[in-house]
C-alpha cells in the first residue's frame, strides 16, 4: 500500500480512522494481492473485514478504507465470487453487511477456481488459434509444432488436475 494511502487510513480527526493494528492487517492482504496480481483494493476490503469483529456495511468499507464506491463495489463482488467473503444478515437492517471467510482451504479453492479457471479457458482459445495460424508460419525443424504439442499435453494436464485440486480443497 503506498505510503500515501496509509497516511490517509490513519488520518488524525478522521471519524473513520483504522487503528494501528487494522492498518497492519490491511496492510499484509494489499501485499499479498500484489503478489498474486490482484487490485490493492480487494486486499483492504479482504483486510478489513478479517480484522472487523462484527460485520461491515458497504458504506463502512468505503468510508474506513477512503475508497471510491466503484472500487468498494467491484471488490465485494470479485471477494464474493471467489468465496472469500459472504455476506452476514443483520437484524433490524436493510443493508447488506459483509464478513471473511477464515477457512484458508476455502479462500485458496475460490482463488484457483477463478484464476486458474479463467487462464484454462483462455488457453483452449490460444492454443487453438497458435495450432492453426494463417498464414502457417514456417517451421521446417518442426520445433515450433513439438513446442506447441507440449503446451497442448500441459494445458491438458493441468485443465484434468484443476478439479481434482479443487475437490480435495472444498472438501
């Protein structure tokens, strides 16, 4: 998280100030999203909520992170469809409110499900269109085609290894 953006979660008079240990926590997930090449975003709206010990409302994670509503918006749904957040009914309010989900098994299945799912789905359609260029690109070695048959074999392998990852994540 940039330095800036720190200054601005713990900006002295602010109603809406994050405590030392909540910016910390935030802090880590924003690293972590970097790492796995994510928007910063989802790691402090996953950040706060994993440190919030009651439920958290949209308006709250806008206001506590100093994000825009778009950010908040595609965050939650991203976090959501992933699996690693859900959201908490709260008597007596409309709202929806929102909470981590803390089983890693089920945040690291949700991540590969997504992630990983999307790169197969887009391989199938490149490798297909590598497979059958036009013009045919000339390879009179063949090692162009061998390559491509093992990325084939590759991308074969980890589209059957994917569910059963996934099952023994899940379950």
């Amino acid at each position: 998280m940039p330095a800036q953006r720190l200054k601005s979660l713990k900006r002295p008079g602010s109603a809406a100030r994050l405590s030392p240990a909540e910016v910390g926590v935030v802090e880590l997930f924003v690293r972590l999203t970097q790492v796995l090449a994510v928007p910063k975003s989802l790691g402090e709206i996953y950040g706060l909520l994993f440190i919030s010990a009651a439920p958290v409302t949209f308006e709250e994670i806008v206001q506590r992170l100093n994000i825009s509503s778009g950010s908040a918006s595609s965050g939650l749904r991203v976090l959501r469809g992933t699996g690693a957040i859900r959201t908490v009914y709260v008597a007596g309010d409309r709202r929806d409110h929102y909470a981590a989900e803390i089983e890693l098994r089920k945040l690291a299945a949700g991540f590969l499900r997504i992630q990983l799912g999307d790169s197969l789905t887009h391989g199938d359609e490149l490798l297909t269109t590598l497979a059958n260029p036009s013009p045919p690109a000339p390879d009179p070695s063949g090692f162009l085609a061998d390559r491509l048959r093992l990325l084939h074999r590759w991308h074969q392998q980890a589209k059957s290894a994917l569910p059963l990852i996934l099952n023994i994540l899940e379950n």
